[in-house]
C-alpha cells in the first residue's frame, strides 16, 4: 500500500477524511491549531495544514474507491502518473505537527525574492522564497518540500 494526495473541494478536507474513514480507507488529513479573533473573543481552531488536501493509503488497485465520495476532485498527479507519497514523509509531517499553535506574523520589511525563515507552527526553522507579500498575507515557495505556503495573517 502506498500514500496518494487527494485534491478535494475548498474547505471539505476534515468532511472527506471522515468519510473515507467511514469505507474504510486510510486517511491523513494533517491539521493545525489556529488561534482566530473575533471581535469580542479569541479561540483555537483546528484547520488543515494543505487546504484542499487529504492524504489516503491504498492499494493500487483500489484507488477508484475515493471517488464514491462526495468532496474529492482528483489524485495529485506528478508526471502523468499519481503522486506517491513515502512512508517517512507523512511520519516527517504528523511529527513537526505534535503540540503545535500557529500564531500570527508580521509582514515587515520583506519583498517578493527575499529568504524567509518561518519562525513558528509545523514548518518553523524551513527557508523559503517570497512569492509574493500582501497587507494580510505572505506566500512563500518551500522548494525543499515543493510547494507553496500562503501565511494568513
């Protein structure tokens, strides 16, 4: 058995990992602990690390089976074939996940094309590339991972 990346719908990533569960699939939907603020109050949340993103384990042969799920939009693919996950990359990842608060940053100083070191949360100590910098938000590419990051402020 070998671990896919599932691309899902915005926001069904917890509603589709429950459901594979539900047929008996081996699910992964790694998640973080946000702390939001409302007006009147603070509060912790638990929000997917990899929006629209769930990893499932499976036989080859059975990888059709996710797609009796509402939610799911399709296998991540890389070069035209599903994207395999390994073993010790998921181990990595629910790893930098244990006892983990994301909190907020400030965008201060920092311009498309600069290193960033992320400071906190699962990737803290990761050096990334500025992608791109707004008011709210700060995308950086994690070329060691291969992928891109948005922090939300």
């Amino acid at each position: 058995m070998q671990w896919y990346a599932l691309y899902t719908e915005p926001r069904h990533e917890k509603k589709v990992a429950d459901r594979l569960l539900k047929l008996g699939v081996e699910v992964y939907c790694p998640l973080v602990t946000q702390i939001k603020q409302w007006s009147d109050r603070k509060k912790k949340v638990e929000v997917p690390l990899l929006p629209s993103y769930v990893f499932v384990k499976l036989e080859d042969s059975n990888r059709d089976i996710v797609f009796q799920v509402s939610g799911v939009v399709r296998y991540l693919f890389w070069l035209g074939k599903p994207a395999i996950i390994r073993d010790e990359e998921i181990q990595q990842l629910k790893q930098w996940l244990l006892d983990t608060v994301v909190t907020s940053f400030e965008v201060k100083g920092i311009q498309v094309g600069d290193t960033y070191k992320i400071q906190t949360g699962p990737l803290a100590g990761k050096l990334g590339i500025v992608s791109k910098v707004e008011k709210k938000h700060l995308e950086i590419i994690l070329e060691q991972l291969g992928f891109k990051i948005i922090l939300n402020k």
